[in-house]
C-alpha cells in the first residue's frame, strides 16, 4: 500500500444545473489498481469535501450509484481502473445535471418533489 | 419546506425497512419509507453476497430450537434471548415468503440448497448463486413495495431527526439532498430502519451511508443502546491485491465452498494456535480468526500489507470453476488465477451486534419509535454466526412493520404546528450559516478520516483501557466542536450539509462504541481488551447507554434475561 510515489492528473468537469460549467484539476496520488471512484473519494477527503458525487456501495458495484463519464465513456466510477495518466471525469450527458458528477438517476416517483405534486395528501 | 403525512414512517430502505413497509401496509398502515441514498440500493443488504440462515430442514433435518442454541452458544452469554428466538423461528417463515415472491434461492432437486457456515450444526445457509443473495433479496422485496399502492417511496431524503413530544413519536424531520429542500413528516409511528455503523472504521466493508445514523437518532430521541462494544470484525475482508468490482468479505463463500488455507507471511498455518481449528476447512468462528491475525500482524508475522495469506492453490481449475463460475472471470479481470498464488486478508469492520433497545414487539422504551434490522441489538449477544444478520433484516423488519401498525390503529397523529420546530431551526441555521471561507473546504473529509483512523487504530480488534480513554477524550472534543464546523455554500446536492449530519450521528455513535468498550474490563466474543484478557462471569450482562439532557452517555450494566427465566414465563 505504499506505492504513493506517482501523482496522476485527474479533471473534473463541476458546476450545478444553472451554472456555467467549469474544468478542475487535481493532482491525486496513484496506488496500482486504484479505481476511479478511490480518486474522487481522494479529493473529497483531501482537497474539496464539496465535490458531488453519487455512490453507496464503494466497490461492490451492486448499489449501481456510481456511474459517471470516464474519459467520454460511460463507466461505474467503482469498477473501473484508473490508468497512470490524465483522466477526465464528467458527469452522465444524458441525464438532468444536479451537480458536478451528480445527475438525476433517482426514479421519478421516489423523487420528493413528484411525490408532493401528485400525491397532495399521503393518507 | 414540505410537509407530508402518514400512519407509519420508516427510514432506510434496505432489507429490513423494506420489510417493514410490506408488513405494515398489509397490516392496514399507510406507509412512507426514505432512505438518505436510493430505495432499495443503500445499506447493508445489497452488499450481502453471501448467505442467509433458516433451519428449513429441506437439506437434511433442521429443527429452529437447534439454530437457536448455535445462536445463543456464539453469543458468548450476551444474547437477549426472547429476541434470538423469534429470529431463528421466524427465520423461516420469512426465507419461505421470499422464496414465495421469487427471490431464486438456490436449488437441488427442487429443494433449497443449504449450506453449512462456521457455528451452525446443520447447512441451513440458503443463498442465490452466484454471490448475488443481496442484490436478489433488495430486488425483490423493492418489487414488492413498488407494487403496492400502500407505500409511498423517497429517494436522498436524509433524516436528522425523530421528533418526540411528550414521550410520544409523533414523526420526523430531515432534508431533500438534492435541493436542501426541509422536510416534516407527520407520523403515528417511526421505524428506524438504518442501522450499521461500518463507516466509523477507516478499513470495512459496508457502504458509505452506514456511518450510525440509526443509533444515534435513537440517543437523542430517549431511546437506549445495547451492547454497543461489540462491533463484528469480518476476519478475512480482502487486503491485496487491489480488486475492483467485488464486496472485501466475498473470500467467505470461498471459505465454505472450497476451505482455502490462512498462512501467515512465514508461510505457516496458524489458527489452532489460537484455539482455532482451520487446516483447509472452515470451522472457526469469526471473532477467534480476527484475533489470531491481528496478533500474527503484531507478532510482525504478517504480510507487507498488514494481512495473512488466504490460499486456493491446492485446487484445481475445474473446482474453482464449478463453485464460482463467473466470478472466476472477474477475478481474472483483476489479474487474480487463484491457482496460481494466494490473496491477502485481514480483519475489517463488518456488522454491529450492538443497537437500540427493543422487545420482541420491536418496541423501544419510547413509544412509536420502532428499530430493526442491524439498528436492534441483543439478538447476537457478543458474536454473530454467518447468516444471522439478512434474516435479521428481514424477520425484526416484519415484525417492526406489523406491530407498528398495530400500534398505530385507530390512534390520532400527534403532530402539531409545533412540531419539529427545534430541529427545523439547526436544520436551517446550517444551511444558512457564515460559510467557511476556505473555498475547498477539505474540513469535513479530514475530521471523517480522523474520526475512522482512531476508532480503528483504538476501538478495533484489540483494545486497551488507556486507547479507550484518549479515544473518548477525543471524539467528545471533536463533538463538542462540530457546532463550529460548516458545511460549504451552494444547495444542489451539498454533499457537506450530509457529511454534517453523518458526522454529529457517527461522532455520537462511536462515543457510545468507545464508552462501552471502556467500561467492559474483560474479554468475550468481538471485543478483546489486551489488559483484561478473561472472560469474567460478572459480565455476563448487557450494557445500556442512554443519553442525558446535557448531552452526555451514561453507561449502565443490566442482567440480561436468561433462558430457563423465559421457559418459566412460559
């Protein structure tokens, strides 16, 4: 676990729905193996606890939570492998951006704001 | 601000909160259920790749008395045994439901396949190949509740609080993630399914959102704890290489397909040094194996990365392959041919026996507030078998479920224009509070990494009076300051406003952990203290914290109900 020497460049594309998005650059050191969500949690920790991002399971990739855009292609952040050089992570362009890696992947229905509309009252 | 009503109010929507929302509504509740991440996709249960524990008696004769005894006999004397019982009793009548809704148990010959684990006399592990048990139940019970028109669900609705006037739950408060939207919710009952307190340690090997929530709300809503020092260490969680895409405790089904062998970096077998009996089977139960690797490691007998070697060599191809199939070839993505070399293991944080008080009912001391699931406590005394904790979810899920609802007929939601009205104003002093200059405002990632790295370093596997003391010196600083520390500015999806949250809960829970293990000055299942290495039969009784109006822990011990006292009451 003491393979800390290498820094890799990460880029992540942030801003929310009504901001003009904007590119940030993240020096994260590299493990062998490491995956791509290893280094969002990195920065999280690290540098920038206000980067969003959605995940549960961390590694398991059963919760499903985690997919984003690995260098143009859609990935679970959990599973793949980040490779020792630039990399640039970017939200899913085909669905509603909440913020920074966060899209709205929740089903309609279990969306609060939906329930308040079309259920007014619960019982 | 919304506002919303029901009869029973759930949070968390893993396996058992699920459960309870099936139960409840077939009991005549209208249902809300919320999970702080997705319905369904949170929590412990989609991660459980493993096995579940029902004496069906399909494979060969089983009897639900005799999984009890297991039960009681691994629990080290803690175990509140009213609630063991109905858990291994009902164990099948709820393995049976599922089987009923289409869960895909595994089969031979039309029978569900059992399997045996360490501690259970008979193999009556049931499961869905391959390694996907979890994933299969949180399908199924989600079908369940998407289909009924009784339960509403919400998705990243994180709760702060359960309100409580008078002694009576009368509903909860919380906020929407994505928006910061504040939300009340009006309820005759709540049922807080949101148990686990993994993340509090820096290795483990549950999700992120498990970080105590569920206890500590229970805390500051009156309830009490039980048996907070005994957090599980799963002994071979995996260590090395790096592996992507697959739970760290997935060397378990391995262990009792195949056996596998644990070396240590000398290479030798060392379990039955340790009272274990490993030899290429797997018999030990888990808090013996975490012991005897943490004490290889500090012998400094173990690997570079701080583990022991887990070993398959001895098989063959075609053996690994008809127990695992395609986990073979995810495995081999990861440049792992277990034929060829072994992996590294070492303990991790795995389950929490520890929990909210409760009788068989699911009933805590405070009245409308329900646990269950990994939030109750006592029901695995001080170690928990293999299989015990999916049907735990699922058997205290229904049973919460139902009683609540029962609970709830006929009453009147106590809810007034009031309610809520401390907890909404924390709530929105913290969103609309003097930001933090720092515009990266790493503040909260660090004090989240301090607050594992201590509670693994001092409240793991091996503990010692004087750790222990520092330890709750330190979380109580680090409680006390927390009012100071602010989330960043923004409100789309502010992922510190939770990391907040998840801190004043996970603080306050690994304080109780801390506390708990302190006062326990003897060793018994899952908590080992290096200065008190026997098990005493004085402490053969629980520990209940609760806490006070001045926001302190105050530790208890109380005589737990034994055996042949319930026989009687019979």
């Amino acid at each position: 676990m003491n393979e800390m020497k290498d820094r890799v460049t990460i880029t992540v594309k942030r801003g929310a729905q009504n901001e003009e998005p904007h590119f940030e650059v993240y020096r994260v050191p590299y493990r062998e193996g490491m995956s791509v969500l290893d280094a969002i949690m990195w920065i999280r920790t690290n540098i920038d606890s206000s980067l969003a991002v959605r995940y549960s399971c961390i590694n398991a990739n059963a919760c499903k939570e985690c997919m984003v855009m690995v260098d143009g292609k859609t990935q679970y952040a959990c599973t793949t492998r980040l490779l020792n050089r630039d990399t640039t992570i970017e939200p899913l362009s085909n669905k509603v951006l909440i913020k920074d890696l966060v899209t709205d992947i929740v089903p309609p229905k279990e969306n609060l704001h939906f329930i308040v509309k079309n259920i007014p009252s619960n019982v | 601000m919304v506002h919303l009503e029901t009869d029973i109010f759930i949070i968390g929507a893993g396996g058992s909160g699920m459960y309870a929302a099936i139960a409840a509504a077939r009991n005549g509740a209208k249902v809300i259920i919320a999970d702080k991440s997705m319905i369904g996709r949170g929590g412990a249960t989609i991660m459980a790749q493993m096995t579940t524990a029902a004496a069906l008696g399909d494979e060969e004769p089983d009897h639900w008395t005799m999984h009890l005894e297991d039960t009681l006999l691994a629990g080290r004397g803690l175990c509140n045994e009213e609630l063991s019982s109905v858990l291994c009793k009902e164990a099948i009548d709820r393995i049976r439901e599922m089987d009923d809704w289409k869960v895909g148990w595994a089969r031979k010959n039309g029978k569900i396949t059992g399997v045996g684990a360490p501690g259970h006399r008979k193999p009556r592990c049931v499961y869905v190949d391959f390694l996907n048990t979890g994933p299969a139940v949180a399908k199924c019970l989600r079908t369940q509740i998407v289909r009924n028109a009784e339960v509403t669900r919400i998705s990243g609705l994180l709760i702060t609080d359960v309100v409580v006037e008078d002694g009576v739950v009368v509903g909860a408060v919380g906020f929407n993630l994505a928006d910061q939207t504040p939300v009340t919710i009006a309820a005759k009952a709540v049922i807080i399914a949101a148990g686990g307190l993994t993340r509090l340690y820096s290795r483990n090997s549950a999700s992120a959102n498990m970080n105590g929530d569920g206890y500590a709300m229970a805390l500051r809503a009156g309830a009490e704890l039980i048996d907070m020092e005994f957090p599980q260490f799963f002994p071979i969680g995996h260590l090395a290489p790096r592996l992507v895409g697959m739970d760290p405790i997935m060397w378990d089904p391995f262990r009792y397909k195949l056996g596998g062998r644990l070396r240590n970096a000398k290479g030798e077998e060392f379990v039955h040094e340790y009272g274990g009996q490993d030899e290429g089977k797997y018999l030990t139960t888990r808090d013996i194996i975490s012991y005897a690797i943490t004490k290889e490691e500090e012998a400094g007998r173990a690997t570079s990365n701080g583990g022991v070697y887990l070993s398959f060599e001895h098989l063959l191809e075609e053996e690994l392959r008809s127990a695992f199939g395609p986990v073979i070839d995810r495995l081999a993505a990861n440049g792992i041919d277990l034929t060829k070399r072994p992996i590294e293991v070492a303990p991790i944080a795995h389950y929490h026996m520890g929990g909210i008080k409760v009788n068989s009912r699911m009933e805590t001391s405070v009245l409308g507030l329900y646990a269950a699931g990994e939030a109750v406590g006592g029901a695995n005394g001080a170690n928990r078998l293999s299989g015990n904790a999916l049907v735990e979810a699922f058997v205290f899920g229904e049973r919460a479920g139902r009683f609540s609802a029962i609970y709830a007929t006929g009453k009147q939601r106590g809810w007034s224009n009031k309610s809520g009205i401390r907890h909404l104003d924390s709530l929105n002093n913290l969103i609309s509070c003097k930001h933090s200059d720092d515009p990266e405002h790493a503040e909260l990632g660090q004090i989240w990494a301090e607050l594992q790295n201590l509670m693994w370093q001092n409240v793991g596997v091996l503990r010692t009076g004087l750790k222990l003391k520092k330890t709750l010196l330190r979380l109580r600083s680090i409680r006390e300051n927390l009012e100071e520390v602010t989330p960043a500015k923004g409100q789309a999806f502010n992922l510190t406003l939770q990391d907040w949250f998840d801190l004043r809960s996970g603080l306050l829970t690994a304080e109780a952990v801390t506390l708990s293990a302190l006062n326990r000055t003897e060793s018994r299942g899952a908590h080992q203290r290096e200065d008190f290495t026997e098990t005493k039969q004085s402490f053969e009784r629980n520990q209940s914290i609760s806490l006070d109006r001045n926001g302190s822990l105050n530790s208890r011990f109380v005589t737990s109900k034994n055996f042949s006292e319930l026989k009687n009451a019979r």
